[in-house]
C-alpha cells in the first residue's frame, strides 16, 4: 500500500498555525505589559510554541494516514469474528492501554501528584484511569453486540458519580470531573472511535452512524467513576488509620 505520507500536511500546518495563533498573541500580550521576561526565558518560551506546533502538526498529519485508517481496518476484522464475545475482554485491553498512553492524562497526573504533593502518586492514578476507560470500553462492546441503547449507560452512570460525590473528598472530585475531559483526547477520539464505526459497519442490524458513535461519552464518565472510587477507598483507609491511632493513643495514655 502507498501511503502519501505529507499529502495534506500543508492544510494541516495552516489549521495548526489559526488554532496556536489565539495563544500566541496572548502571551506577546502580556509578555509586553505585564511581565517583560528576559531575552533568554523570551527564547525558550518562542522554542516551545515552534516544537509545539511541529508536534501537533506532525501528530496530526500521522492521525490522517495512519491511526484513523487503522483503526478503521481493525475494526472490519474485528468485526468479522465468528464469537463476538471476543470483543468484550479485547475493547478492555484497547481501552486501558489508549488511555495509558494519553498524552493529556500524563500531564494532569503528573500535575496531581506534584500539587497534591505526593499525596495521590501519579502511577495510582493513571492505572485507575486505564482500569476505568478500559472497563467502559469492554462495555461499549456489549452495547455494540447486544444494540443496547446509550441511555441505559449514561443516565444510571451519571446518577451514581452524583450519589459517589457525597462520599468522596473534594480533591478526588475534581480531578474526577477533569479526568473525564482529558480521557477523551486524540488517541480516544482517532483511534477508537474509528475502530467502532468500523465494527459497526460488519455486523448485521447496526448502523455506524448510530452505533458507532457513543463510545466516547461512556469513556468521559468512566474516569469520573473510578476516581471517585479511588477517592472513596483512600477516604476509608484515613478514616481506619485515624480510629487506630486514636486506639493506641488511648491505650498508651491508660498504660501511664
């Protein structure tokens, strides 16, 4: 197969260029009026935003040749399989290993740890993110598979992070919500989705239109749900910690 590898590409600089522009100004803005940053820091900043746009425009260029077409032709053999249960566990190791290698779901773990100061360590939560995209996904499948309606998902989802709320700390209830946004980065967004629609045009009785889509909303819920778990099992292991210090506190003040 020929793939035209920088077919596109110059479009692609062009849309990269508008969408970096906005931020570019910004910060010229302020560098001006508000900060006046050293020649040297001035530099760097400059360095950054051209790596930047060389980044997200080869990124992007390798999504339209590359990922989106996989994904795609993964998702016709994936949808020729005689037992289609196969899906199931195969939608989960899809799942977590996307969001594992989610480049926005790095930064806002790294982020968590560093500002939490090692309180939630970044590894804990990036598997509980994986574990919980990787289970939203298996059941994307089941959803495929069966014609499932979305709602079925989503509202009894969304119901429970709302009850989940009640019993989590802040800090894991907004770094839930934020994990549903950033989950449903380029990786979520080109890769699976196209291998959905692709699985959805082979089977019998689903649309792709219909069907294909949906997946992405049920991957924003599931970090909401498992880091409101995590939130709850750490609230629990404070709460036990707490009442056995206290005991020995107590048994060590009866001692005296």
């Amino acid at each position: 197969m020929n793939l035209h590898i920088f077919e596109g590409f110059g479009q692609t600089m062009q849309e990269v260029a508008i969408a970096l522009l906005p931020l570019a100004i910004l910060f010229a803005v302020f560098h001006f009026v508000f900060l006046k940053l050293p020649a040297r820091k001035l530099l760097d900043i400059s360095i950054g935003f051209i790596l930047a746009f060389l980044g997200l425009t080869f990124f992007l260029q390798g999504v339209h040749i590359g990922f989106m077409p996989f994904g795609e032709q993964m998702g016709h053999v994936l949808g020729d399989l005689s037992y289609k249960w196969l899906l199931i566990p195969i939608g989960f190791i899809i799942g977590f290993f996307a969001i594992y290698a989610e480049p926005a779901v790095a930064v806002m773990t790294e982020q968590a740890e560093k500002v939490s100061g090692g309180y939630i360590p970044e590894k804990v939560l990036l598997y509980t993110l994986s574990i919980g995209v990787g289970i939203s996904v298996a059941l994307s499948m089941v959803r495929l598979i069966y014609g499932f309606s979305l709602w079925y998902f989503i509202i009894p989802g969304y119901i429970i992070a709302f009850v989940m709320i009640r019993y989590s700390p802040k800090t894991f209830t907004t770094i839930a919500f934020d994990s549903g946004g950033v989950s449903t980065g380029p990786m979520t967004a080109t890769f699976i989705l196209a291998m959905f629609t692709g699985i959805a045009g082979q089977i019998d009785g689903r649309d792709p239109l219909l069907d294909g889509f949906g997946m992405v909303a049920m991957v924003a819920l599931a970090p909401i749900l498992s880091v409101l778990t995590l939130g709850i099992l750490y609230s629990r292991k404070e709460k036990s910690q707490y009442v056995s210090d206290d005991s020995g506190a107590k048994a060590h003040y009866h001692d005296r």
